[in-house]
C-alpha cells in the first residue's frame, strides 16, 4: 500500500529553526512535495523534490533521501505567519496523481 | 496567476439530496483533481481527470461521480448526499508538465 508518515503537531519559538519529518511508503515513486495550509485557507505549494538533497528557497528547504525514503522540510528564522498545517506528498509514478500525509500543525510562539 | 474558483465556499444539504459542487481553473491546465479534507485525515482524492471527458477514480471514489465536459470545469457530484459526505472539498490542477498543484479555496459541505 502506499502511506506517509508525519508528526502530527510541531511547536517552536520565533526566530527559531524546525524541521518537520516525512516517511512515505509508495509503490512507485517520483517526487516529493510540500504544501503549506492557513488555517481555512486553501493548501499551497512549497516545493518539490525528485533527486536526494537539499532543495532550498529563501526560509524553507526541503531534503529527500530516496534511499531511505524519507524527507524532511526546514523551516528558518521563524516567523509567527509561519503557523500553519504543512503537507508532505509523494507523486505516485504509476498515475501521476499526489498521495498526501495527514498534516503537521506547526505552531509559532512569540 | 493561477486561480481555481470553486462555486460555494459554505453549503448546507440534507440527506438524499443531490449535489453538484462546481471548480474553475483559468490557465489551461490539463489535470484537474477534487479532494477532501477531514480532520486528522488529511487530503484525500476522490477523483481526478486528464483531459476533457476523461475521469479517473481516486482513493474515495464512492459515493461521488465527476463530469469534465469541457477543459477549464471539473463538477462533483454526489448522487444522494450523506452525512459521512460532510466534510471540506477542495478542487486542484495542474499542468501537465508541472508538479505543482493549484487549490481552490474550498467548500465545506454539511449534510443533515
């Protein structure tokens, strides 16, 4: 079958560094990506990865080891706009279509 | 800019009734998927399409159908709502060269 792992709440400070994990089991495997959420907002994209290493763009990076199928997305310098649900996905290769993990609530602290 | 609009942000229903929930997207994008979001749950896709006419289903697909008559609208339907069908639906595309999915604002759906 095909699942994605990811801490369901992450809290920190601002100005602070976190790092939010994901673990996926897929039977075929193309990329990874990553969506912010606000709350009542709708999800938007962060990034994506499709070979191992470091992806970055400004505050956030994204990471992918596809050995270890496993990927994790780092958040810099904290900001308190930052508090929202992040999504790791993984594209299926056989349809093409995103397999979504259940969300971590990231919560920002003054 | 990308804009996916989706006909209703907030909708009210009562059991049996049908219901259509309607998504626009303005950039030509080939693939179109509607998902729904519940708590704890995540995302998960209903159904999906990659061309006009075209559907596919996705890993919730029943009690729901799709109609994608021309390119730029992608219509949900649920035949006889029902209250496990009370939840948030959100309309995604993209283009066929992309990775990245656009979103719709959502509809939350109530059924009672």
């Amino acid at each position: 079958g095909q699942s994605l792992e990811q801490p369901s709440e992450v809290t920190a400070v601002e100005g602070a560094i976190v790092q939010i994990n994901c673990t996926y089991q897929t039977s075929g495997f193309y990329g990874l990506s990553w969506y912010q959420q606000h709350d009542g907002g709708a999800p938007t994209f962060l990034s994506y990865n499709a070979l191992d290493g470091l992806e970055e763009t400004g505050r956030f990076s994204s990471f992918l080891s596809r050995s270890d199928s496993y990927g994790y997305l780092l958040l810099q310098e904290l900001q308190m706009k930052d508090s929202a649900s992040y999504f790791c996905a993984v594209e299926d290769g056989a349809t093409n279509k995103l397999i979504f993990g259940t969300g971590t609530l990231l919560a920002v602290q003054p | 800019d990308v804009k996916v609009t989706q006909s209703s942000r907030y909708l009210v229903k009562r059991t049996g009734e049908k219901v259509f929930l309607e998504c626009v997207q303005d950039m030509d994008h080939e693939n179109m998927f509607w998902y729904r979001q519940d708590p704890g749950l995540g995302l998960r896709l209903i159904y999906f399409s990659y061309d006009v006419k075209m559907k596919e289903k996705g890993d919730i697909p029943e009690g729901y159908s799709v109609s994608r008559e021309k390119k730029e609208r992608f219509s949900l339907i649920l035949e006889s709502a029902s209250t496990n069908q009370t939840s948030m639906y959100l309309c995604a595309s993209s283009s066929g060269t992309s990775d990245e999915q656009y979103f719709g604002p959502g509809t939350r759906l109530t059924v009672t």
